[in-house]
C-alpha cells in the first residue's frame, strides 16, 4: 500500500504533465471548422438526388440555448411540396405573424418559460392578452405546456422555427 506522500508525489506528476501539456498545445478556435466549398450542404442534396427529379428542399441546424442542444434535419422533395395541401399550415405561420407571439418564443427559447417570469416583460399587455398569444402559439404547436404555466418550444420545432426567421430575413 502506498503512502500518503507517494500518493501525493504521482499526482503532482499527473498534474504537471497535463499542465505542460496544455501549456504547449495550440489553443483551440472558436470558429466552426470551414467547410469545403460555399455550397457543401448542397452539393451533398445534389448527391443523393434522381438525375430525373425536381429538386428537393433541406434544411438542418444544430442550435444550442439556453442550455439546450437541438440537433435537427428535415427535407422534402419538391414535387411532394407542390402537392401538398398548403393551407393546412396556414394556422401553424399565423400563429407566428405576431410580434407579441414572435417576442414570447424568443424568450421561451432564451429560458424565461413560466407565465409568471413572461408577464413581467413590457410591452406584452396584459395577463389576458398574454393566456391568449401562448394559447394560439400552443395550439399551433410552437409551444408545449410543460406542467404549472411553464412553455417550452417542443425541440422537434426550435429548428424549424429558426429556419423560418432565417428566411423572412434572407429576403430584406
């Protein structure tokens, strides 16, 4: 059995070894490693697409807030786009053309996610109209109820949601 101090002696070794270690190693980037091309993400669509087909739409995203980590990808062809009945969604991009639904989203993703913590924000009205905004982004399914008046943006939607502000600012 080894003694107190030898102990004590290997891990001040350990300790130096990592010191010099992470002393002499290049710091890291914060930047997102580049990837080849600007169009990487689409040339890999155009890879797995029939020569014969219309296209297809992708979007994907790996987002992290308010402590949360969403990874998230979806496509569709665009012939199945053009088929589908489109005023289905209607409800679901009404609920957000409202900047007081718009705002409580962010806020929710950024954490604030109980009514209580939400009504103090100014410039949202009030408690009524507050119940009335979280209810339609609800039924929308932007929102999820998460137990005692506490929202959360379902995960399935944080990327999505994103990919939809992405757009309506990629067209100002």
């Amino acid at each position: 059995m080894s003694t107190v101090e030898e102990r004590l002696s290997a891990l001040e070794a350990q300790v130096a070894a990592l010191t010099e270690h992470l002393t002499s190693a290049p710091a890291p980037s914060d930047a997102p490693p580049t990837p080849e091309g600007t169009f990487w993400a689409l040339d890999g669509l155009k890879q797995r697409l029939p020569a014969d087909g219309t296209g297809a739409v992708l979007y994907t995203g790996t987002v992290r807030v308010a402590d949360q980590q969403y990874d998230w990808q979806y496509g569709r062809t665009v012939d199945d786009l053009l088929a589908a009945d489109w005023t289905e969604l209607a409800g679901a991009l009404s609920a957000l053309a409202h900047t007081v639904r718009l705002r409580l989203l962010r806020e929710v993703l950024g954490g604030r996610q109980g009514t209580g913590e939400l009504a103090e924000i100014e410039d949202l009205g009030t408690t009524g109209q507050l119940h009335h905004h979280l209810r339609q982004l609800t039924a929308a399914g932007w929102l999820r109820s998460v137990g005692r008046g506490r929202y959360a943006v379902p995960a399935e939607r944080v990327v999505p949601l994103l990919a939809i502000l992405a757009a309506a600012a990629a067209g100002r």
